[in-house]
C-alpha cells in the first residue's frame, strides 16, 4: 500500500493505491486540487504561484486521501512522490513532505520520475504488459518512448522546441480563448472550417520520430495578425485548422513508431499507450485509433482523469519500483530535469 504524492506543475494531488501480489492494482483513493484559478488571470503557470499552493494545500489532501482511503498514514507501505522532473519550487514541496513523513513513520520512501508514473499508468488501468510503445503528449513533454519494463526505458523522439500541450496553451493564449488553451482550442474547434487555413506540418517528411511545433505555432500567429480583428468565426477557423495540423502530424509520427516497434520487436504484440492531458483531445483520439487499427496494434488510452497529473500514478509508480526491491535515501535531491533513459532509471541506482 502506497501513498503516492504530486506537485510537479499545477496539482497538489495525493492517492493510496494497493499493489497486490499478482501485479494488479486498486485505487484506494486519489485526490487532485487544481489550481486553474489561481494562474487563470496570468494565462499559463506561474512557478511561485504554484509552490505557495502546493504548501498551503498539500497536508489538507494527503489527510483527504488518507480518509477516502479509509488508513491512518501508518498503514502505509511506503511514500512516494514525484523528485522530478517538473517546477523545482513544486517538486521540492512534494519531496520534502515526503520525506518528513517517510523520516517520522519509518516507511520507505520512493523518488518517482513524473514520467515513469505516465509510462506505468497503463499497468494499473489497464493491465498491460512490457514492453510497449508510449506517447506522452502534455504541456511539458512530447515523446515517443519504448517501455522494456520498469526503470528501462528507449526514448524514440521527442519534441525539438515547444510540447503540443504548451502549443494548444500559446495558440489558445494568441486567440484568447483563455487557459488551459487544450480543451479551449478544442472546444472552439468544432464550430470552424479546419480546411481554411493550410497551417504547416513541421518535420513531416522527416523519418525521424521527433515533433516541432514552433513554425506552427508562429503560421498561427501570423495569420492572426493579418486577418486582425479577428470575428467569431476567424477564431473558430483557425483553431480547427490548427488541431487539423497537430493531429495529421500526430498519426503520421505514431504510424511511423508502431512500424519501427514492429521490425525492433518482431516477438511482442504492437501496442500504443497514450499518455498526458493531450489524450483527452477527442481529433487526436480519433486519430490515433484509426492509425492502430490500420496497423493491427492496440490502442491504450487510461481514463482522463489519470493521464493528467494526479497522485494515483506517482503511487502506482512507487509500487512498481518497491516490488522490485527501490529503496531511496532520505537526501535524494529533486530535479527540475529528469529524462526517463538514464542509467539511474533503472532499479538499483540511487536517484540522487
């Protein structure tokens, strides 16, 4: 039984989740404060802002968990929480909480990589097994991972400049259509013409698996400010023929993944778990499902509410790790960066 921990970004979120023997897992329970309001006005996050939150909220929603989960804190196994990567002023609210309650109920306690709880997510929803191919798309990150297992894992491709959550954010910022800009731009979406405007595909011709989306985020602003002042309709146009954009970009760099899984991993079903708030985007959804039937591969996509962050997945994480015997030191450091195909990923290093 875990207590997992999140305050990477914008959620001070905490979760009790159960490992059992088996491998399956139980939700016990998982609470997430959003703090949308406090950094609506500024149009994205503002760190500080978010660090304040995370002090004055996070003992009010482990004790939340700790309740719904009907535990005292002592019950516990272990404590997790995410050390990275992330805002530092956030993470190091998570961690050091962690640590004092790990230090005061002599548990265990578990550095999470926020993106090893996204990558894992799937084998506590869904049950999957190693290895498969992961597509994280959120305000921070943008890649194409193989899973080979817990801790050991190949990035594919990643995102040269902006991620495509951070994209939808400045597009909805530029048509002020408010923030988060994800479910803004599309919501608005579904009123335009996404074949108005021909907004450019970056890096489309290019066989490696890496994502762009600066060019198209400037060929947005451009057009913009030449049909300025914009009408309810110009918006509308705009917005769908940019999720247009992202969306072919997408399934074309996931049709191109799942080909190379198969020649790398001629002995495993093809299998595509999606990952982050941008899962939650109903075009690339469509998208991605029609690119995996094409290509005979499953699609994997966990409930909204665990591709975006919450603790259940730091817990979950945790869990993982801990069966296979993770262990780390109270003075493990936390990190603004922390890509998931480094050596100290793995079981067995510190992650200090």
């Amino acid at each position: 039984m875990i207590l997992g921990i999140e305050t990477s970004c914008d959620e001070t979120a905490a979760a009790i989740v159960i490992r059992d023997q088996s491998g399956q897992g139980i939700i016990r329970s998982n609470v997430v404060r959003s703090q949308l309001d406090e950094h609506a006005a500024f149009g994205g996050v503002v760190p500080e802002l978010a660090a304040r939150a995370h002090v004055e909220w996070l003992d009010h929603i482990i004790a939340q968990a700790a309740d719904e989960a009907g535990i005292a804190l002592g019950d516990v196994d272990a404590i997790a929480a995410t050390a990275g990567p992330g805002l530092i002023g956030g993470v190091l609210v998570g961690l050091t909480t962690a640590k004092a309650l790990a230090a005061s109920l002599g548990k265990t306690l578990i550095a999470v990589n926020h993106l090893e709880g996204h990558a894992l997510t799937a084998r506590l929803t869904n049950n999957v097994q190693f290895p498969y191919l992961m597509l994280l798309v959120s305000g921070g990150h943008s890649q194409f991972v193989l899973v080979r297992g817990v801790g050991d894992y190949e990035r594919w491709g990643g995102t040269i400049d902006d991620a495509l959550g951070e994209a939808f954010d400045k597009v909805a910022k530029l048509l002020s259509l408010g923030h988060p800009g994800g479910p803004a731009v599309e919501q608005i979406a579904k009123s335009g013409d996404a074949k108005r405007f021909k907004f450019p595909r970056p890096l489309l011709r290019e066989a490696r698996l890496d994502f762009s989306f600066s060019g198209l985020k400037t060929a947005v602003r451009l057009q913009a400010e030449a049909l300025a002042p914009l009408t309810d309709q110009d918006v509308a146009d705009i917005a769908a023929s940019f999720q247009a954009a992202v969306t072919e970009v997408v399934a074309t760099r996931s049709r191109q993944a799942l080909e190379r899984f198969r020649v790398e991993m001629p002995d495993a079903p093809p299998q595509l778990v999606v990952a982050g708030g941008v899962a939650a985007n109903r075009a690339i959804a469509a998208a991605l499902t029609g690119v995996t039937e094409e290509m005979g591969a499953v699609l994997v996509v966990p409930p909204v509410a665990l591709c975006t962050d919450n603790g259940a997945m730091v817990a979950w994480a945790g869990a993982e790790r801990l069966a296979l015997g993770a262990d780390d030191r109270l003075d493990v450091a936390a990190r603004p960066r922390w890509p998931l195909d480094t050596p100290d990923m793995r079981i067995g290093h510190d992650a200090a």
